[in-house]
C-alpha cells in the first residue's frame, strides 16, 4: 500500500471508479461483490451525486433529487434489485399519491390508479375520453412488453447473449416494433391518438418534466415509462433524507471491501497505447488500475478526463455536438407550516405556459410533508426547481464571484418567488430561510456542464443506442451515468451502473447479474409521517440509539471540527456512515487518521478541540457528542475496523525506537504501506506507559509488527542496524541522545519532544507519510 497525507492507497486497484453519483456507486458496490479491489473517487464530501442532502440549523435539504421511482413490487425497479443483490435494508416512504399538476390554473391529481387519473383529464379533455382510455390500453401492452415481461437491470446495450435471447424469445415482433419506436417521436405516436391541440401540450409538458425534451424531440419507446411507470411502479422518497440512499449503498460498498476516498479530484484518466491504467490526481499524484469506470458527462470524458491527444477528432466532435437538457435554479426553503394550503402534496408542478419551457414551470418538492425528520415540527422545508435558460458563469471564472453574479442571482431567485407567490398568495410572508442554486451552483458542485442537470437529451438523432455505451473506445476504460444509454434520471442511472459492472465482469470472464428472485426483500415501507425515536443529551449510547446520536452532525462542508481536531480526522465523515449503521465503514475512515481512536475525549480533550467549535453548539446549545461517537465505532466494528496491510514488501523493513504514542501510530501507518516494523524499548510490555488505548495497539500488534522489549538506548548498535533497516524513527525522549547515530540514514526521523498525546498521533502519522515518501516507497 502507499501512505499519503489524506488516506492509505493501494498499489494497485482492480477498478477505480471516477465519480460517486447513483451510477458509479451502483457499478462499484456489485464490483466489490465480486472480490474485486474497487476505489471510488469523488470531489464531494459525501456519495450521492445529486441524490445528496445537505443539513443547515437542524433542517435537511435536498440538493436535487427527491422523488424516487424504482422501489416498488412491479414496474421499473432497479433501486429493489440492488438493495436486495447487496443485501443491504433500507427504510423508504411510499407516497399515497403521486403529484399534483396545476396546468393553466386547473389542478390534475396523478393518482396511482390509472382510471381515476384518466378522469382528471376528461375533466379538462372531454372530447379525448375515448382516445384517453385507448392511449394507456395501448401504452400498457408496450409497457408489458418493455418492463413487465423481462425485468429491465441491464440497458440494451449490455446484453448478455442470454438476456437477448430471452428478450427475443418473449416477442419477436414486439422488439422489432421497439426498434422502430426509437426513431418515432411521442409527438407522432401522440397523434394517432388525439385530435385537439390541449391534450397534446399536456401531454408534452409530461415529457418536459419526465426526461427533459418535448414531445417532438423524445422517442416514442420511452412513452410507456414516462406516462404509466409511476402508477404502475410508485413514487418514494428515503426515510431520513434523499441522503441516505447513497448512505446505504455505501455502506454495502464498504462491507464488501471497497473503499471510498472524497474530497479528491480525479484530474485525468491515464492512457497509454489507447488503453486505460489508471488516474491522476488533481494534485499530480497517480493510482493505478487494471480498469477505470467513469461515472462522468460525456462533456467531462471527453477532452477532459480523457486527453483530446487520445480521442479521434471526429469522436471528440461529435461529444462537443451533443444538446444538453436545460438547466435547473433551485431554491432551498424553510417556512412555517402555514405557508402552504391543506390538501398540498409532497409534489406540485405548475404550469403557465403549455407552449414554452421556461422558469414558469415551477416543481415545488415538500417532502417534510412524509417526513418528520427532515425539519422541525410547525415547519416545512421545500426543494424549488424550474428551468432557467440565462447565461450563467463558468464557477472558475472571476465573473462568479462578481457582484454582477451575486445580482444576477438574487434577481432569478426572486422571480422563482414571484412564481410561487401567483400560485400560493402570501407564501413569502412565511419564509424563514432560503439558500439559492444557479445552474453555476451545480455545476461547481455537480459538475454538471453549465448547470445541466440531466447530460444530453435523450432525443431522437441522440437517443438511447446512440449515447454511449458501457464499454468505451479505449480498453479497460468503462462509462456510466446520464450520457449512457438509460439517460437521466436516478432509475437510469442504476441500470447504466449494473451495465458497467457487467461489462467488467464479462472481460475478466467473471459471472454478471441479472434479474432474479431474491430470498429476502430488503426494502422496507415505513409509516406516513416518518418519525425516527429521540435520544437525550445524556443517554448512554446503544446499539438502538447511536445512529441517532451520530444524525445530529449537519455535514458541515468545511467542518470546523475537522480543522480542530490534531489528528485531522474526518468527523462527519464517520458521524454520516454511522447514521446509516455502517459503523464497520466508520471505523475504517477512523483509522485511515488514527490507530488510538479510543483516546478521543479521553487522552485528546474534545470538549476544547472538536466538540467546542461543533456548529451545532450555534442553534441546539450543544455539540454533537463527537468524542462518544468515535469511540462507540471503533469498539462496535471490532477487528473488521481496521483496515488490513498487503504482504511485508522484500528489503522495506523500519525500526522505530520508543514505544510511544508517536511511534506506534508510524508503525501502524508504515505496516499498512508495506513496510516490516520492528520496535524497540526497555519495558518487557509494550503497553506500558501508553494507558488505556482501547484496541489501537492490540491491532497494530495483530498486523506482524514484531515488539522488542529490554533493549536500552545506551546498547543500540546503530551500524548494525544499519545492515537490517532501511528506515529509523526516533519516536521518544529516551532514545533521543541516539540520533546522532541515525541521522546519516536519509530516511530517519525523531519525535518531537513535549508533545500532547493527540499531537503524537498526528507527528507518528506524519512521520509514517515522510519516511514512506524520502525513502521510495511511493514507487509502483
């Protein structure tokens, strides 16, 4: 392995995926299923994509997606496939009712029963009751043929042999007709139906909405899904936060044995001879990979992540030709509860103008509706999304952090107000918080390409089969998320990950997956409103009620806790995974930074460092209980903790001289680079002097580490062990007087003196980085 300053690497990987959105984690999850070394990469703090949350005084956001379809008993159903492959529950809310359409000042119910949503439209469209009725009889026989039949998991493009048979198999002439279906717009198969021009303009706001193109532009094969999935399938919502869908897969990934590293971007993918071998950094440094999957935009692949040297010009120009979907401005709101009418649903869309996409279509997402947990009671917290087509700065450029910008933001954001206030009098009086997303918003954050919010249309000239496909042009290197072929949309995205996945399995001759029935159904329906338990300020943690203690953390993006904390360990980090009960994967972050977990707020006093700067302080009177929470990870994932060492590598071997805190932390961190360590010191028990250290140097021992006792400083043969060593660390005030003795070794180091017990676990790690670094060890 090799050690650098934020995380422990492999040498090498056997995939590495680029980007943590619903795609890439899916791919990497069913990878690590299958025994393969997985590394996911991404620039967030957190997995998810845009199905994240961020928290701010209590309250939870959702950044993007917030309506889920894919969980359901029938229908399209990938979220059930994969949560149940991974054998990992979780806990989701069914909406009773699906959305509420307010088009041109008349409300249209989407019921889940297709009959009563019919009579919603004959309301509007009595003159189409009959061709009505024959559209869905119809749509339901293609959709029978699409999705109920042959449970969709894979796109079409990844087919195994089997999978194709069996498509063929179940209907022939009904594929053919599919075929042909993908270059005939929903406008013409519109028209075969219905004769009057409203019921058309509804129906293409429909597909505005669903997959981001008019009628004229989408392709008729994805009528059946876009207009009949969501009753057929439902509509859901993560209990707890969209978050906690990424949360749950993580916590899968990590059980599984992969392994995540945030707050990093992938700056290249490396090629050579047009195949794919791993990544760089943005700070330069390489990891290497047999294969590479790319949970990216075609935007971001080509030219960008993959240099324009290794891409055909043709190739390169048709991604640079490809349309986006519109971009999103997205309003985060808080209000008292008596902003909104009664009767209001979890979804409302409205609709000013049938004949143009603008930012008068207004999607109003108030989940806190099912939810209790996402806000305070009295209160409700509501994602606003519309379109907005302005010109927007790149979020790398001056112009936006320009006051130009900041006007140009304040003035969308207020017309999106003015929106809902035309069609909610007197909401505004209500507010009490708002934060505000430009499409440069997503883009900094999402990298999504000026703000798109969905990658390329999914149009015809671009639809489907002529997106990419899992397997690149370039060998070993693997795409997915919305510029494949499933496009946008959080479902999508999940097939697109299983197709990567197979695609890797196929080439290293391994098993892949398809659909199955599962002896376990993982999904878990969960009452209307969701409430979790509470927890008291001094209750004792359990197995019950940790999770709950750890949900307090509001995910600071720049955590004052982190900054605070000697050992620079990532707080909200371990507090996410244990709110989803990845206590194993928490630890394993812990110890990414430190073996002594246990002294955190015991020797290291959290009450002056983490816990006094926590921001909760700032609206709940008290920090989260940082110090209680770490220790309980480390003690409830046990061995399973701590990340294992590779095989000892042949002439790399370090003596550090002193038992100390300094030095078993450079011991622990140098065995997990590879390294055999030797320690020597005078005390028979190498426990002695160190304290309670709960099991940090138990599993440092259990790593191969040899401890030498009785060895006294005076006695040291330092030429000697000048032939053993490539490397010494003086690591206490003891074996001080011997670095004169050392120091002509070009990787040797000493402890400074007087430190605090959390400073040497911080100077022992930095000393692990810098003895790994001078003497060569970073060499593949």
């Amino acid at each position: 392995m090799r050690l650098i300053d934020e995380t422990v690497l492999r040498e090498r990987y056997d995939v590495i995926v680029v980007g943590a959105g619903l795609g890439g984690m899916t791919a990497a999850s069913l990878l690590a299923k299958r025994g393969l070394t997985v590394l996911m990469i991404d620039r967030q703090t957190r997995p998810g994509g845009s199905c994240t949350s961020f928290r701010r005084g209590g309250v939870t956001y959702d950044v993007g997606t917030a309506m889920l379809y894919g969980f359901g008993r029938r229908g399209f159903r990938p979220f059930r496939f994969l949560m149940n492959e991974l054998e990992e529950p979780i806990d989701v809310i069914a909406h009773p009712t699906l959305a509420r359409m307010t088009f041109e000042g008349e409300p249209i119910t989407f019921w889940p029963d297709v009959e009563r949503f019919l009579q919603e439209l004959d309301r509007l469209f009595p003159e189409e009751k009959e061709g009505l009725r024959a559209f869905y009889r119809d749509l339901y026989g293609m959709y029978e043929q699409i999705v109920l039949k042959n449970e969709v998991i894979v796109p079409p493009s990844e087919f195994s042999p089997c999978q194709m048979i069996r498509r063929l198999a179940s209907g022939p002439l009904q594929m053919l007709r599919m075929q042909r279906l993908l270059t005939t717009s929903v406008r013409t198969l519109l028209d075969r139906y219905f004769s009057t021009e409203p019921i058309i303009t509804f129906f293409d706001k429909l597909c505005s909405a669903y997959c981001y193109c008019t009628a004229d532009e989408a392709p008729a094969v994805l009528a059946a899904t876009m207009f009949l999935d969501n009753h057929i399938g439902g509509v859901y919502y993560p209990a707890g936060g969209a978050q906690m869908l990424p949360n749950k897969i993580e916590k899968a990934f990590e059980r599984l044995g992969g392994q995540a590293l945030y707050r990093t971007l992938v700056d290249e993918i490396l090629i050579r001879d047009g195949r794919a071998y791993g990544v760089r950094l943005e700070d330069g440094t390489e990891i290497l990979a047999e294969q590479v999957v790319a949970n990216t935009t075609v935007w971001n692949l080509y030219g960008k992540l993959v240099r324009p040297e290794h891409i055909r010009p043709e190739r390169l120009a048709w991604a640079q030709g490809l349309v986006p979907t519109f971009p999103s401005m997205t309003l985060y709101l808080l209000v008292d509860r008596a902003a909104l009418p009664e009767g209001v649903l979890p979804w409302e869309v409205f609709i000013e103008d049938r004949k143009v996409i603008d930012s008068s279509d207004l999607t109003l997402y108030v989940n806190a509706l099912v939810d209790g947990t996402l806000c305070p009671p009295g209160k409700l917290v509501i994602t606003a999304i519309a379109p907005n087509l302005d010109q927007w700065p790149a979020p790398d450029t001056a112009a936006y952090r320009s006051a130009a910008y900041g006007e140009h933001k304040k003035a969308a954001a207020q017309a999106m107000l003015d929106q809902i206030e035309k069609h909610i009098p007197g909401f505004c009086r209500h507010i009490e918080g708002m934060m505000v997303g430009t499409p440069t918003t997503i883009e900094r954050y999402l990298l999504k390409n000026d703000g798109a919010v969905g990658g390329p249309k999914n149009a015809i000239g671009q639809e489907m089969l002529k997106r990419l496909h899992a397997r690149s042009e370039w060998e070993n290197l693997y795409v997915c998320g919305d510029s494949t072929v499933m496009a946008t949309g959080a479902p999508a995205t999940v097939v697109s990950g299983v197709g990567a996945a197979n695609r890797v399995l196929s080439d290293l001759h391994r098993k892949g997956y398809d659909a199955r029935e599962f002896p376990a159904d993982h999904i878990r329906f969960v009452d209307i409103p969701y409430q979790r338990p509470t927890i008291g300020a001094e209750d004792p943690l359990t197995p019950e009620n940790a999770w709950l203690a750890a949900a307090q953390c509001q995910g600071c993006e720049d955590p004052a806790c982190v900054r605070h904390c000697p050992a620079g360990v990532d707080i909200p980090g371990i507090l996410r995974r244990m709110e989803a009960g990845n206590d194993l994967g928490a630890a394993r972050e812990l110890h990414l930074r430190t073996p002594f977990g246990a002294l955190c707020g015991m020797a290291c006093p959290a009450e002056d460092l983490c816990e006094r700067c926590c921001y909760r302080r700032s609206f709940a009177g008290r920090p989260v209980r940082i110090a209680d929470l770490v220790r309980w990870a480390e003690r409830s994932a046990g061995e399973a903790g701590w990340p294992q060492p590779e095989a000892e590598r042949t002439g790399w071997r370090l003596v550090v001289l002193g038992g100390s805190l300094a030095g078993w932390t450079c011991t622990y961190y140098a065995r997990l680079a590879g390294w055999g360590v030797d320690v020597l010191d005078e005390p028979a028990n190498p426990i002695e002097g160190l304290g309670d250290v709960g099991e940090g140097l138990e599993a440092i021992l259990r790593t191969g580490v040899r401890y030498v006792g009785g060895q006294r400083p005076a006695d040291w043969d330092a030429a000697a062990a000048h032939q053993v060593y490539r490397a010494a660390y003086i690591a206490s005030d003891a074996w001080a007087d011997r670095w004169p003795l050392a120091e002509r070794w070009s990787s040797a180091l000493a402890a400074s003196a007087d430190l605090t017990p959390a400073q040497a676990i911080a100077e022992g790690r930095r000393a692990a980085v810098a003895i790994c670094t001078a003497s060569g060890a970073q060499e593949g």
